[in-house]
C-alpha cells in the first residue's frame, strides 16, 4: 500500500479549484471519506468496507466540472492499485 498515493489523492481534491458550486459538496464528501481512510491506515485500523464504499460513492456521483472527474478518479485509482502491491 502506498500512503504516498493516497496523501496525492488527497491533495488533488483539495486544491482542486472548482467553478461549479455542486461540485463543492461533491469534493467535500470525497475529501472527508478519504481523510477516514487515511486515519484508519495511520492508526493501524482495518479498513473494512472503507475502500468499496469510496469507490460506491464515484459510482454515484460525477463532477460537473471540466474533466476533473477523470482526472481526481485518475488519482483515486493510482492509490487503488497500491493496495494490490
């Protein structure tokens, strides 16, 4: 696993710089779903279900903004295939 990866991905949704006000709530839930993951891999703890339920929540939502969903979900997947490592 590549913390690396995920502290990448992290950052991207952070400074991602958005125009379109719906994607802010978007990039919030993406934001505080993966700072979860990254407390949980810190401290030790399983992750469970945490990886499929993030990977549910790209399923169900898009981001309106230019082609940052591909670009942001670029990085989530970058941090995906770490886990298999």
């Amino acid at each position: 696993m590549d913390n690396k990866k995920l502290a990448e991905y992290i950052m991207a949704i952070s400074n991602f710089k958005c125009i379109r006000a719906e994607d802010r709530i978007t990039l919030n839930s993406y934001l505080a779903d993966s700072a979860k993951i990254l407390a949980k891999i810190e401290l030790n703890l399983p992750l469970e279900n945490d990886i499929d339920n993030h990977e549910k929540l790209w399923g169900h939502t898009w981001l309106i903004d230019g082609n940052s969903h591909e670009v942001l979900y670029k990085k989530w997947s970058d941090f995906k295939e770490s886990l298999k490592n």
